[in-house]
C-alpha cells in the first residue's frame, strides 16, 4: 500500500511550483513511497547501540603537516616566464589605461 498519495505529490509539487503531468504524478508518487520506505528500513535496522556516522570506514588525514619553508629564488621563478620587467611577470595591457 503507497504512503504517498498522488494528491500529495501535487500539493508539494505545487508549493515548489513544479508543473508535473498527470503520468509523472503517477510515477514520483510510486518513487517517493520506495524512498519512504527505504528510510524507514533503514530506521529500522539503527538501533541505539549504533553510533551515527557520515562513512563507513574511520577516517584518517592525509595531509602533511602545513610548515612555513622559504619560498624560491625571484630568478628561479621568472626564468620560465615568457617576459619579465623589474622582478616582475611582464604581461601584455589588456586595459586602456597608463
């Protein structure tokens, strides 16, 4: 027996202003009652002795620790660039202005 009724779905659809055909009303009435019933299954089986979790299996970071560390050379950065002024990146004028 379905939960949701197909006058259910429309009201929701019609507070979201969805305008659903009267087929996909059918059909998301039979969805959302699987969907209903599964979290009721899943409601079921989550006893009190089970702690809630967001993933299955514990998480660890993998990250390395953040150290400052002295950053590179001016020289060593600019040798790549296609053109550089001054210590600086030199990058065509996209702008009208001086």
């Amino acid at each position: 027996m379905s939960t949701i009724s197909r006058d259910e779905v429309a009201r929701v659809a019609g507070l979201a202003r969805i305008d659903l055909t009267p087929a996909e009303l059918d059909r998301l009435a039979g969805e959302l009652d699987v969907i209903v019933q599964s979290v009721a299954r899943v409601s079921e089986v989550a006893t009190p002795d089970v702690p809630p979790t967001s993933h299955p299996l514990p998480m660890t970071n993998v990250f390395r620790a953040d150290v400052p560390e002295p950053s590179l050379p001016v020289a060593d950065i600019l040798a790549g660039a296609p053109a550089a002024e001054s210590g600086r990146f030199l990058v065509p004028q996209i702008l009208e202005e001086d």
